[in-house]
C-alpha cells in the first residue's frame, strides 16, 4: 500500500523517482522482468569463480536475450528485430 500512495504523489507532484527500488516492478516493469529472468535463468543456476566468467557469461546472455528470443509483448519478435 505504502508504494502505490508514494506512486500516486509523485505522478501528481513534481518529484521524480531517481531510482528504482528492488523489487519494485511500479516503478519499472521492463526492468524488472529483465532482472527476474537473468537472477532465475543465470545468476541462481550459476557458480563464478572469476569476474572476468561472470562478465563473459553475463555478455552471452545479454546478446541470446536480445538477439534469439522472441517476446510476446513486443509481437513475437526478438528485441534486435523490434529495434
């Protein structure tokens, strides 16, 4: 309740929300969509041992989810293809 009331003051004030909250899909469900697929799909199921493996397997997933896998709200095309 208390983040649908500061949702509502700061559409109808002149504040702005700087940041986003975790877990905080009002203020950007893009985002958090994103955030939930990689914590479940790579950082849960993974172990890195390196900076350097995280970043390499972090760049893989960026470029399959952007350039393989079709998206429903942006009508069954691939970000890439939308773009």
């Amino acid at each position: 309740m208390t983040s649908n009331t500061v949702a509502d003051w700061c559409r109808f004030s002149t504040a702005n929300i700087s940041f986003i909250d975790p877990g905080a899909p009002w203020q950007n469900a893009y985002v958090e969509s994103f955030n939930g697929k990689l914590r479940d799909e790579l950082l849960g199921i993974e172990i890195f041992t390196t900076l350097l493996e995280a970043k390499i397997m972090a760049e893989d997933y960026r470029q399959d989810y952007n350039q393989n896998r079709s998206n429903s709200s942006l009508g069954y095309l691939t970000p890439h293809e939308f773009k």
